[in-house]
C-alpha cells in the first residue's frame, strides 16, 4: 500500500522528529536509520531506528488495519527478539494504530502467555491531540489522523501549516504526503479543496512513493503466479519455502519464473533458493 511507502518514507527521512513525538521525549542527538529486514526467515518492519546515544533500538511498527492473520502482540514479540539478536541492544517498540476502531486488538499493549511477558508501546493516533505535529513540518502528514472534534477544520489548519512552509521542494512533499495519509479519514473531493492537486502531481516524493506502489503490487502478483506454477511442477510449499520466495527480488523472480520450468520436484526448487 502507498500508505506503508509513505510512512517507512516519513521515519526514514524524518527519524529524529518522528521519534522524538513517539517516544515523548526530545531526541537532541544523532539517529542512524537500519535496514528494515530481518535476518533467520526474512520479514520486514515498516521503520527500524537506532538511537545512538541511548545505545537502543527504537522499533516504530504504523498499522492501518488489524491483520487477520498473527496478531500484532506476537508480531511485536517477533520483531523484538530478531532485532536483539541482530544488533545486541535493547529494543523499545511503538505500535502507532492509524485508522480508529473499536476491534480490542488496537488496545493491547503486551504478549503474555504462561512464561512469557513482552511488553510495547501503543499510539492510537485517533486519540492524540494534533498540536504537537502542527509546528513541526515533518509530522503535519500524521495531524491530519488527530482527535479533534470538527476534523474538517483540522485538515483546513494543517493545509494552511503546509502553505507557510517556504522552501518550494519541502511544501510539495509535505503537502503530497498529507494528502496520500489523508486519504484515510477524508473524501477525495474534499482534499483535493484544500490542496492544490498540481502540488501532489508534481511532488517528487509522491511520484516515488507511487512508483514504489506500483512495484510492490507487480511484485506481489508475480509471486502469486509463481507459487501456483511451483504447485503444479514441485507439489504443496511449505511456509518457509514461500517466505523465501517472497523475499527475492523481482529479477530473481524472473529467473526463477525460467527456471521453473525444468524443475521435477521439491529438490529442484530448494536447489535453486540455496544458490540464489
């Protein structure tokens, strides 16, 4: 989704502000932004942070919708361990929830079971007053989510917000993120009479996160074409053959498209994956 794009875009770009509001406290130092995939079974967490002087790793984990599949205090309980293991450092993790929803998963805050206990952050955006990320321009996207009781008026106050911003390039980008996150709450029309649609057309960083859509969707599509013919030629996959297929590029991808072509079996296959 451009929405996940858009915000790994945000934490990347802005990792200092973003955090700062996260984790209410200010963050005067350095941020060194990670790679966002984990080692051992490939997954990916839409923004890893690393703060340097607290010698932590500060996890930013933006969920539209509640996943139907593994619930989110495992997802987080996952992300955690893998992160620890990969760099040694203790790990902090906020869960920022966007869209409002009474679903009790937005309100869980830990993993429990009999012998274990994690624990992590929640932001239900819905419920945060937008005057922090009104004077910051790097956050003015997020306020658009905010409580406030008449939300077209708050849309209104952050499209003026973001015409103050002098810097051409800066304007463009931080008007074409808010109205790809506004899209969440907002009709289209409505939007599009507070922001000037040109602005978005032209925006940069709107034509890369659409790009970066687009392929991500191409992507997906390939990987779903290829799992049925590797069905048909190797039989049933099991869950950690197609989470290594889904981690390969889309050149790897192509290749593997050919290539499938002769395989026989399930040996095939796993030949194929241990030399790409």
């Amino acid at each position: 989704m451009c929405y996940d794009n858009l915000l790994k875009y945000l934490a990347e770009k802005y990792p200092q502000q973003i955090a700062s509001w996260a984790l209410r406290q200010p963050i005067t130092t350095p941020v060194e932004v990670l790679k966002t995939e984990l080692t051992i079974e490939p997954i990916r967490a839409d923004s890893v942070i690393f703060l340097k002087t607290g010698q932590e790793i500060l996890h930013l984990e933006f969920q539209g919708r509640v996943p139907q599949d593994r619930p989110m205090p495992i997802r987080m309980l996952n992300y955690s361990l893998r992160l620890q293991w990969q760099y040694g450092l203790p790990v902090r993790q906020v869960l920022i929830w966007l869209v409002p929803t009474n679903n009790p998963a937005v309100f869980k805050t830990e993993f429990r079971t009999e012998f274990t206990v994690h624990r992590y952050q929640v932001i239900r955006l819905w419920e945060e007053s937008p005057e922090p990320l009104l004077g910051n321009s790097a956050l003015l996207p997020l306020a658009v989510l905010c409580a406030s009781e008449n939300p077209t008026e708050l849309l209104q106050q952050v499209a003026q917000e973001v015409d103050k911003i002098e810097e051409t390039d800066l304007r463009q980008e931080i008007a074409a993120c808010t109205q790809i996150l506004a899209g969440l709450r907002f009709d289209k029309q409505l939007i599009s009479t507070m922001f000037r649609e040109e602005v978005m057309r032209e925006s940069v960083v709107y034509q890369d996160i659409l790009q970066k859509g687009i392929a991500q969707g191409e992507k997906q599509g390939e990987v779903a074409v290829i799992l049925r013919q590797l069905h048909r030629f190797c039989g049933p996959l099991n869950a950690e053959i197609q989470s290594r297929i889904q981690s390969l590029s889309k050149p790897q991808l192509e290749e593997l498209s050919e290539a499938l072509l002769d395989f026989t079996n399930l040996a095939d296959l796993q030949q194929w994956l241990d030399s790409h």
